[in-house]
C-alpha cells in the first residue's frame, strides 16, 4: 500500500529539509519579488503568470516560495504532493549551489534546453520519490514518457519533451534495476521518511 503522509508528517518532513538545507518557506502570494517574476515570465511566454502563482511552487537561492499551506491538502497539492514537491524544489538548491547561483539563474531563464535539463534533474527526484512510495505498483518508465510532457508548461518544446524523456528513461532504468536513488534530495528524503514515516 502506498505511503500516506498526515498533515503532521508533511509539516515535520518540510521542518526536517529546511533544516537540512538551511532553507526557508515563503508564502508565494505574500511575495512582491514572485509578482514580478510573474510579470517576466509571462512577458517572456514562459508561463502565464496567473499559472505561476497558483500552480508553481518556485526556488529562488536558498528561498522556497509556495502557493499552498504546508499540512493542508488543496486540489492541486495533496499532501502527498507537498511531500515530492519538497524534496523535488531541494533539487533545485543543489544544482544551485553546484553551478552557482549566477550560472544557474543565467541558464534556467536563458536557455529552454538549460532549464529542460535542470528540470529533469528534479523530475528524476520526482520519480525516485514515487518508487519509495509505492514500489511494486510504480512503473518508472511509464510516468518519464508522461511526467517529460509537464515541461511544455516552463515553455519548452516538443523536443525538449524527448530529450527529457529519454534522461528519464535512463533514470527509470536505474531505479527499476538497482532501486538506487541518486539525487541527494531524494537520498535524504527517502532516509528520513524510512526512520520516521509519520
């Protein structure tokens, strides 16, 4: 049976990678700094900005902005969700401070393909998480062909679809064959959910 997390748990595990990563929550509609990325991004035909603020959970530095309220399920964040969402936007810190976080703003909003490949980092942490889940009933390759789709939202293209779908199938081979997971995210993740699955 696939894990169930209760508002508590998802309060504790965000507690829990904040703390790990030295990050911290704000609420996204409280945010003067995401109504502006919204504007930009919506000028850019990246995304639409009603999208962004409703629908993105977004990662600036060390700094999470989020459009839910941690522990409450809403229809689009369960709270299942909230729990990927954490550990895929904790990604997002690492490749950050991996790349620095010049070169990693300059090739996320610069370039579809740099932020493809960025995001399907992070879409791999999706999929590791979703193995530890459920892993008798998660077919990894399945959810690459469709979880690469979701990147047309960022305004990417059919062909950055392919490319992230074949990295996922690589990935989904990985977890499929050897059960390992490689991003630290999911790594740190996954232990401290095993230890206290709440």
């Amino acid at each position: 049976m696939a894990y169930q997390p209760t508002p508590h748990g998802v309060r504790e595990f965000w507690k829990y990678m904040t703390g790990e990563y030295r990050s911290e929550i704000v609420q996204k509609d409280d945010s003067a700094l995401m109504s502006i990325a919204g504007s930009f991004l919506d000028m850019t035909s990246i995304v639409d900005k009603d999208r962004f603020m409703a629908g993105f959970v977004t990662t600036i530095g060390r700094t999470i902005y989020i459009p839910f309220e941690i522990g409450v399920a809403t229809e689009q964040f369960s709270l299942w969700g909230q729990v990927r969402v954490c550990a895929h936007e904790h990604v997002h810190i690492d490749q950050g401070d991996r790349d620095g976080w010049l070169t990693y703003g300059a090739k996320y909003l610069g370039s579809r393909t740099s932020r493809a490949v960025y995001e399907a980092e992070a879409y791999g942490c999706d999929m590791e998480m979703e193995h530890w889940r459920n892993p008798e009933n998660f077919d990894p390759r399945r959810y690459a062909a469709q979880r690469a789709k979701s990147i047309k939202s960022y305004g990417c293209n059919d062909s950055h679809v392919d490319t992230i779908r074949r990295i996922l199938e690589i990935r989904a081979s990985i977890i499929s064959l050897r059960g390992c997971y490689e991003t630290r995210a999911a790594q740190r993740s996954t232990t401290w959910l095993d230890a206290k699955p709440v």
